[in-house]
C-alpha cells in the first residue's frame, strides 16, 4: 500500500507549473488534446502541490462550464438505456466518457474543500467551483445533487474547524435556494435526538448488538487484551466509553452549525435531559450555553437549565452568572411559555447560604417591585420567592422592618457590595433620606449598583389590598417571623411556578364559601356614593347643581329649618 501511494504521489509531482499551463491550454483551445483532462485531474489532490493544484483546478473548470448543457444527466443511466445505441454512436460515447470525468472532478473538488491537508485559499476557490457547478448543473436550474453531495460530506468531515460552516453562510446563505442546509440540519437533529442512550437510569448499560462480534475496526485491534474479552470482542465498559465519544462529537459537531431558530430553541430545552447525563464530557458545552445565556430574553431562560447542571454538577465556573440572572427579571418572563422551569431553577440558584446580603436584598427587592407589574398568578410566585428568601437569609430582613441603627448596618453591607458610598460621596444622594423617596434603581442591571440594601419591600405591603383575593391572602404568610426558622418551612415554587388567570379562576370557584355576600339596601340608592362616605368633599356634578340653586331665587329661598351656614367644601 505504502509503494502505491508513493507511486501516485511520485505521479502527480512530475508536471512543473509550467507543463500543467501548458496542458491546460492545450484543453481549451482544441479537442484533439482530450487526453490532457485526464492528466490534469490526477494533479487535483490534497497531497499536491497548492499552485499546481490550483492550476489545474481552473484549466478543468474553465474547460466544463461550456460543454456542461451539452453532458447527459447520468453516464450509468445513459448507457443502460442505449446498449445498442451507444455502441454505434462515437459522439455519445464521448459524452457518456465527459460525464464520467465531470463527476470524478466534482468529487475531486469536494475532496479537497473538506481537506485539513488543503490551505485555506484553496478550500475557498473549491468551494466556488463546487457552488458554480451547483447554479450552472442542469441548464442553470439548480443542481441539488451535487449540493447534496457537498452538504452530505461537510457533514461526515473530520475538519477540526469550523471554516466551512461560517464560509458558506456568509457567501451563499443569501440566496434562498442555498438555504436548504435548514433541511438537512433539521434531518440531523432527528436522527441525534431518536438515539437512545447507552446507560438506563440506574447506571447499567442496556444494549444490543447487530453483529455477534461486535465492533471490528484497527482501532479496537489496538486495545490492550485487558479491555477484551476471551473471544476478541471489547468488553461492556470500553464499548459504552466508546459509544459516549461518539456521542460526543456527533453533538458538538451539531451544534456547530448554523441551527434555524426553531431548532435552536427546541435544542436549548431538551440539552439538560436528553444530552448532558450522556456524553463523556459535558463541560464541552460551557461555550455554546454561555453564548446562549448571553443573548437575553426567552434564549436566556431556555439555556438556564443546563447551565446550571454544569455549574452544580460539573464544576463549571461563571462568573457573571447572578449579574446575568438579574437582568432576565422583566416582565415578560411572567407570560413567557418557560416561566415555570424558570421560576424553580431561580429559587434554586437563591438558595446558597454564601449569597451576599446585598445580592439576595437585590433579587427581593427587584420581584417586589415587579409585583406590582404583573398578573396575579405572577404575584403568587414573587411572594414565595419572597418568602424563601427572607427565612434564608436573616440578613436581608431589614427590609421589612427597619430599626433605629440600621442604617449604619446597611451601609456596610451596601459598601460590601460596592454600591455604598464612594470616597467622592457619590451614590448618597439627599433625596434618598427623604421619607418616602425609594433609593432603589430599577433600571440597573447590577445588582451590586441597584441601592436595594437602603430601600425596603414596601410594595409587599399594598398585596394586602391586592384585588385578587388569592394574593391578599398568600401575602399575609409574610407577617409571621421568619428567622425562627423552627417554626417556619419553605415554600415550593413548583406550587405556583406555573399559575394563570385560569388556575386562579378554578381555584376560586373550588372554594367553599360560609357566607356568600349580598347587595341589600333599606332604601333605593340615587348616587353611586354617598355624602357620608366622603366627609368634606364633593363632585363638580353636584357643586354645578348647586349653583344653579344659588342663581334660582324661588329656589334659593332658605326655609326655616335651613338657616345655618353652609359647610365649606373641597373640590375632588
């Protein structure tokens, strides 16, 4: 095998540059030197020279765009179908023969864009002369065969890199019909998520092989014998490690392309359950999450499970992790379709008893407010949120009542945070000593900056007049002291994580109601309210009628049980 390849290569290396232009030119310029293309193909290699390669590419291409309308679809095809024919005919004899070339060149010119071997200039007139061939391959309709077969082995390639995967996107994802990449990409995630894992929940390999022997390749001839058994076949653990790394680089090698948006997402939601417990290192998607996490909105909330997996289970470290965390609570996460699995992984990443005090008051502060923003189903939550955090974290119950001498408590655990007052006195702002002026910033997407250990959790306080009965009642939990931590329980946010209008509508009209109240009045109302439920105050309704009374001198006449004077009014 070794003297064979060095023949070839020994083959391809005896034409200078000079005799390929030579060749080249003789191609083009008549028919008499056909036998030249054969030549120039065997030049076409990852093992050549890039000059000559390059050469030879370009006197190639430029000799079959023309001739290309001319070949027939398939030279197989074409011979089966006219044995008889074929044999008399000589022009159709060459034709079937051009064809035959044509395919060789294209499978030629695929080989050396998916080449590690090949320069990255040369990959790239490659894959021009690919996608040339693919416009101009049946008459100037789009030729999906050969596109296929290009897509099929970037697929299949070993390239360390991800050079294709940008390089077609960027020069050819503009034109719709190059698009259908979208399809394959979507074939590729089906087979990847129907394959079924190696190892059930108990931790045992459960498998079957096709073969009776097993796997048979050099690489399983290298193994040491330890990891064989007595008739040659690897044993169960080598076989299951093995299949892992398979796994393993089929999905990163996945999840480097360019994955449509549907996919994108639907991916983020079954990482953490369907991938990470089965490959061999899952840390390898720190990258791909991180950069998911970073994008914001519904993405970020997808990617927070697995995330959080690598972080707690396999050490990954994130430094920006809560910073990022914080910014998501918007109010739109409350209506977002993920918002339950969100809502218990956030009361999960707040249950460290190493939080800072002044990032646990942030998170606190930041639902409360927002409890005044959103549904009331959302509201259910942040008061169990809420709730989980002031039991575990002592230091953060200021908030709720906050003594003579706190202030100066505060300001240390604001400084801690780095949100306290500078040398500069910058960040004491006078205003913010002023009763009822809320230092807190909202809009700051540092915790660290927000202000939250001097504000307090008076939003809190209005659920108690909640119109929502479910949240007037479920607020009054936080009334209690919760750091006798003996007399208290957390609460499951899985109860309320996933609550609607129509969870809240059922759960009310489920309630069974001792005494049902009713309208009943003594005497016919002629107002919407009366005089006596706003003491000193009227309606400009009522004031306009009484002053046309004052301007009605019949009416104005005072009668003997009216003669004191009239109460002075406020207007509303």
């Amino acid at each position: 095998m070794a003297s064979t390849s060095a023949k070839k290569q020994k083959k391809r290396e005896k034409y200078s540059l000079e005799e390929l232009k030579t060749l080249g030119h003789q191609l083009l310029s008549s028919r008499a030197h056909i036998n030249n293309l054969p030549l120039l193909l065997s030049v076409i290699s990852s093992s050549s020279r890039p000059q000559n390669v390059l050469e030879a590419l370009l006197s190639v291409q430029s000799f079959f765009i023309p001739v290309l309308p001319e070949l027939p679809p398939s030279a197989k095809s074409l011979i089966d179908g006219n044995v008889e024919e074929s044999k008399k005919d000589p022009e159709l004899i060459y034709r079937t023969w051009l064809r035959s070339k044509f395919d060789e060149f294209v499978k030629l010119l695929i080989t050396v864009v998916v080449s590690s071997q090949c320069e990255e200039a040369l990959r790239d007139i490659a894959l021009d002369a690919v996608m040339e061939f693919v416009r101009l391959g049946k008459g100037g309709r789009f030729q999906s065969v050969i596109y296929q077969k290009l897509i099929h082995t970037i697929v299949h390639s070993t390239l360390p890199d991800d050079l294709l995967l940008n390089l077609l996107p960027s020069k050819f994802f503009k034109f719709i019909d190059v698009r259908n990449i979208e399809l394959s990409i979507r074939k590729i995630y089906y087979i990847l998520a129907q394959i079924p894992p190696l190892e059930g929940q108990d931790g045992k390999s459960d498998y079957e092989m096709w073969s009776q022997l097993g796997f048979s390749s050099k690489e399983e001839d290298r193994q040491p014998k330890s990891k064989k058994t007595n008739n040659g076949v690897l044993s169960t653990s080598s076989i299951t490690k093995k299949m892992k790394l398979k796994f393993t680089k089929a999905w990163m090698s996945f999840l480097r392309l360019p994955l449509p948006v549907d996919v994108y997402k639907e991916v983020l939601v079954t990482l953490h359950q369907a991938v990470i417990p089965h490959l061999s290192n899952p840390v390898m998607l720190c990258d791909f999450l991180t950069r998911s996490y970073d994008i914001g909105g519904g993405v970020s909330v997808m990617a927070l499970s697995s995330l959080y997996i690598l972080m707690t289970q396999h050490g990954l470290e994130y430094p920006n992790f809560y910073q990022k965390l914080y910014a998501l609570l918007l109010p739109s996460i409350f209506m977002a379709k993920h918002r339950a699995k969100f809502f218990e992984l956030l009361d999960a990443c707040l249950k460290s008893p190493l939080l800072p005090a002044y990032l646990a008051a942030a998170f606190a502060k930041k639902l409360s407010r927002l409890a005044l923003l959103v549904p009331p189903s959302g509201a259910l939550v942040i008061i169990a949120l809420i709730h989980n955090l002031l039991r575990r974290h002592p230091s953060i119950n200021c908030l709720v009542h906050w003594l003579e001498g706190d202030e100066n408590d505060r300001e240390v655990s604001s400084e801690a945070g780095d949100f306290g007052k500078s040398k500069d006195g910058i960040g004491h702002d006078a205003s913010c000593k002023r009763p009822g002026v809320d230092p807190f910033n909202i809009e700051e997407n540092d915790p660290a900056k927000s202000n939250a250990m001097k504000s307090s959790l008076w939003e809190i306080d209005t659920l108690r007049h909640h119109y929502c009965p479910a949240v007037s009642r479920f607020v009054l939990s936080l009334e209690t002291d919760l750091t006798v931590r003996a007399k208290t329980t957390e609460v499951a946010v899985k109860d309320f994580s996933s609550g609607s209008y129509a969870t809240i509508f059922r759960s009310e009209i489920g309630r069974r109601v001792k005494q049902v109240p009713l309208a009943f009045y003594k005497a016919t109302p002629t107002s919407l309210f009366s005089e006596s439920e706003f003491a000193g105050w009227t309606f400009k309704d009522s004031e306009k009628r009484e002053k046309e009374n004052d301007d009605n001198p019949i009416l104005n006449t005072p009668s003997e049980g009216n003669k004191s004077a009239k109460r002075p009014r406020t207007e509303c």
